[in-house]
C-alpha cells in the first residue's frame, strides 16, 4: 500500500476470471461504502492479429503436447492420451478460434484494476479482504499490486496512461459482465445509443 497526506491507498486487480461471470459482481465491488476508484481498460485487438495470436497459442499447446508424447516414448509408454490440462486448453483455444472467425466475436485486451482509500491500515486491510472474499465467491481472483502501486496508481486514475500490464484477452460477450452497471433496459428520449444489450439485442439509449 501506500500514503497519501490523508489517506491510506491501495491498488488492486482481477488476476484471474472464471468461465462466467455475472453482471452484478463489479456492482457489488463498487456499492461498497468506501471511497474508491474503478477503471477498466479495454484494448481491441484488430481481426487480423486476433487471429494470428490465437493461432499461435494453438501451436504452442500442440508443440507441448509432442513434447509429452515423446517423453512418454521413451518411457516407453506409448498411449495417445494427452494430459487433462492439455486437453482442457486445446479444447478452449479451438472454441476462440471458432468464434473469432465463425460468429463475430472481438478478441479485447482486458485489465480491471481498483484503488481503495481509507483512513487507516486497519480498516485498508478489512476493505481489502472484503473485497477479495466478494471476488471469491464468484471464483474470480483478485490481487494486490505488488510492487507496483505507483505504477497501478498512475493507470486506474482518468488520464489515459496505462503502466501496468496485467491485461488478458476476452471476447465481446465477456466484456458485458464488466459494464459498471447492471440494468435491465436503458432507454431514455432524446439520449445517446451506447450500443446494444448484451442479454435482450436492445439498443442501450441514455
């Protein structure tokens, strides 16, 4: 953590998201009765490079999985089975490339990061954990920036540097879930269209 004059801060982030994630867990971050700083980057990755990443994270699982076929040869073991994790990770890779390409979904660099400030380490250390057991029961995990608060300080406050890099990819439908609000509908005469809803295919005007 660190201080300011009158303040005790610090910066967090989302390390790792679970295969689905509801559209009220950022509200129930945000709601709490604390001061704090939400910010969201999103970065979308062109077409063309989505693919080419994706592709080559498939190459990479696959080069893994000759390395283990032939580590079990010379043990001489040699079944075809490759490890669950492997299989696990081919069998994602292989959905986001079918998505990509197949239903016109976005591939997005994506990074939430949180800055909290209290009035001492005590009650800096209880937002802290509270916010962290929130995370935990959507299996989502969150984390300090270590090392890194000035950095992360720099980048969750709205000027647009971003100096970290815990960013991961998502796709469109996944970014859904991190809109900083949860409604049904938005729909106000003479406001502004922010896009479509995710859940209904409703334009979202306020």
């Amino acid at each position: 953590y660190f201080e300011t004059e009158r303040k005790k801060c610090r910066a967090l982030f989302i390390k790792k998201y679970p295969s689905s994630l509801s559209d009220t867990f950022l509200n129930e971050i945000t709601s709490l009765p604390v001061h704090s700083i939400t910010t969201i980057c999103i970065v979308p990755v062109p077409k063309e490079l989505a693919n080419k990443v994706l592709q080559k994270k498939y190459l990479g699982i696959e080069n893994d999985i000759l390395k283990q076929q032939r580590v079990r040869n010379k043990n001489n073991d040699f079944s075809s089975d490759i490890s669950h994790i492997k299989k696990v990770q081919k069998e994602k890779i292989v959905n986001l490339m079918d998505d990509v390409r197949e239903n016109d979904q976005n591939l997005f660099y994506t990074g939430v990061n949180f800055l909290i400030m209290a009035e001492d380490k005590k009650e800096l250390d209880s937002v802290t954990e509270t916010i962290k057991n929130i995370g935990n029961g959507r299996m989502c995990q969150i984390e300090t920036h270590y090392y890194q608060q000035r950095e992360a300080m720099n980048t969750i406050l709205p000027v647009g540097n971003r100096q970290i890099s815990t960013m991961r990819t998502m796709l469109t439908r996944d970014i859904a879930a991190l809109l900083p609000f949860n409604v049904q509908e938005l729909n106000e005469k003479s406001g502004v269209c922010y896009g479509i809803n995710q859940v209904s295919h409703n334009l979202c005007i306020g």
